[in-house]
C-alpha cells in the first residue's frame, strides 16, 4: 500500500531533519482505538522540525513525525540517540535525560513561559502576570528585527538589546517571588519560568536558537485539525500510517509545494525510483517540477 511504499523516502527524510545542529521537537495527543473493548487509548505524535531559516540559514526546512503508543520518555531518547546539538522543547521530564551528557543542550521555550503568566492574568488580573507579560514583548520584537540575519548578528543585537532586559526580568522575577503566597498560581509561573532561565538565557549568546518553539507548535496543527475530523485512529498501525503522511505533506507545505501534486508526483515514481537515490524524491529536490503551495495541482 501507499504508506509502505513511502517508507523509506520517510526513513530518507528522517535521516535528513536529524542532521543538523538545531532542532526544534514536541508531542502531542492522538486518541487510539484500544483493541477488543471499544475505547480508545491516548497515544502520540512525536515532531521533529529541521528549520534554520530565521536564523539566515537556507537550507531546505523539514519536519519528521513518528508514532507511539504511550508518551514514555523512551521514545524521545530513542528518537534523538544519534543526535548532537540544541534541542528546541517544551519541559517535557522525558526529554530530561537526553540533556545530562551535554551531547544535547536544552533550549527552552519562551511561548510557554509566557503562556503560564497569560492565563493567570486572564484568570486573576494579578499585577505581577500582567507585568511579565508586558516584559516579554520587547524580546519578541528584537526577534522580529533581526529575523533571517546571520547567527553572529543575531548574537550581537540580543547581546546589546535583550540581555539587559532578561537580566532586569530575572531580578524583578525573583523579588516579586518572596511577596507572594508559596502556593499561588503567579508563584508557580515565577517558579516555572525560573527553573528554565540558565537554559533560556543560551539563546543570548547562540544566535542559531530561537526564543521560542513554535516552530514545532506550527508543525503540530495540522494534527489538531485532523484529532476534529476523524476523532481517533483505529490502530497503532493507523497511527504509523498516519505519521508517514504528515511528515511528507508538513514537508511539501514548509518547501511552498502543493502537497497533493508532490505527493502524486511520489507515488508515480517512486516504485521504480532506485532505493540509493530516494532522496532525489524529498520535496526541495522534486520542487521543480511542481505546482507552489496554494496554485491548483498540475
């Protein structure tokens, strides 16, 4: 079938996304029908984004998805075995391990801290929320300004401009902490965003990381759409199935391509394609001879 047949173009694509320095992973639910009684169980999708572009870099984007049946973090660590460089993640503990050698080094997410603080000023109007949320804005706007320039620029610029303000967050952070009650729901965010600080704060000094993830949230909606329209999978092997097809169809759209005609153009070729050259079949490689993202198919 189909999706077996586009396996090794996966497998292609994988070994792909993982060669880089940067990368940017997360995971997120998919209800599966549970064999023999009806119900569903609660397995994942695994994203793993190679995307340096607002970093200057133009080499071709990429995203990889695989399944699991559970969220165990020996899936990550088994994903990520050969990896070598910055991971860009949430503060999922099953990606914990995978930083203890140094092989890998943690690069938080600031859309999530911010996140925490959002939704307790949403909820309670706490002043303190309300003024984290207000310091973290001027530090997406230097990444606007500096979006697609070199890793050294960017490095200066966050030397120059963010630097002062993360430090001063840092500081008023920790001073508002000792005036709030130890179990309070601004008091957790205060907790959660300094627990990652050290590790966020790499960003200043390497300009190859992003400030947030958002990169693989991005990468992810197409799942979240999907979870509306067909509910569940009907099997462990309907969700391999599935993950083969969103890396190919996430990849096409990251490369501006009409998945539907890249993956016609596959399917067509891909049989009698020489398995040595599979990689003449990934989606910069077949640009070409396509119709952009958004055109009708040819």
């Amino acid at each position: 079938e189909a999706s077996a047949l586009m396996e090794p173009l996966v497998e292609a694509l994988r070994r792909y996304v993982m060669a880089t320095d940067k990368l940017h992973g997360d995971d997120t639910p998919l209800p599966v029908l549970a064999p023999g009684n009806g119900k569903t169980k609660t397995a994942r999708f695994w994203t793993y984004v190679r995307d340096s572009r607002p970093a200057g870099d133009m080499a071709p984007p990429a995203v990889w998805f695989t399944y699991s049946p559970d969220r165990k973090g020996e899936h990550p660590q088994r994903h990520l075995a050969n990896f070598r460089g910055i991971l860009q993640a949430d503060a999922y503990a099953g990606f914990n391990k995978l930083y203890e050698d140094g092989a890998i080094q943690e690069a938080p997410c600031m859309a999530h801290i911010r996140r925490k603080f959002f939704d307790v000023m949403e909820a309670t109007q706490s002043a303190i929320a309300t003024e984290a949320v207000e310091r973290i804005a001027p530090l997406y706007k230097i990444e606007e300004e500096i979006r697609g320039r070199s890793p050294d620029e960017r490095r200066a610029v966050r030397n120059a401009k963010a630097r002062p303000l993360l430090n001063s967050m840092r500081e008023w952070l920790e001073a508002s902490l000792s005036k709030l009650p130890r179990k309070s729901e601004t008091a957790a965010a205060i907790h959660y965003a300094l627990g990652r600080w050290n590790a966020l704060a790499r960003y200043l000094d390497d300009g190859r990381i992003e400030l947030d993830n958002l990169i693989a949230e991005r990468a992810l909606r197409p799942v979240a759409v999907g979870r509306r329209n067909y509910l569940f999978a009907g099997s462990d092997n309907g969700g391999r199935r599935a993950a083969v097809l969103y890396s190919l169809i996430g990849s096409a759209k990251m490369n501006g391509l009409d998945p539907e005609a890249y993956l016609r153009h596959v399917l067509s070729r891909i049989a009698e394609h020489p398995i040595n050259r599979i990689e003449e079949l990934l989606p910069w490689n077949v640009a070409a001879n396509l119709s952009p993202a958004n055109q009708p198919a040819a």
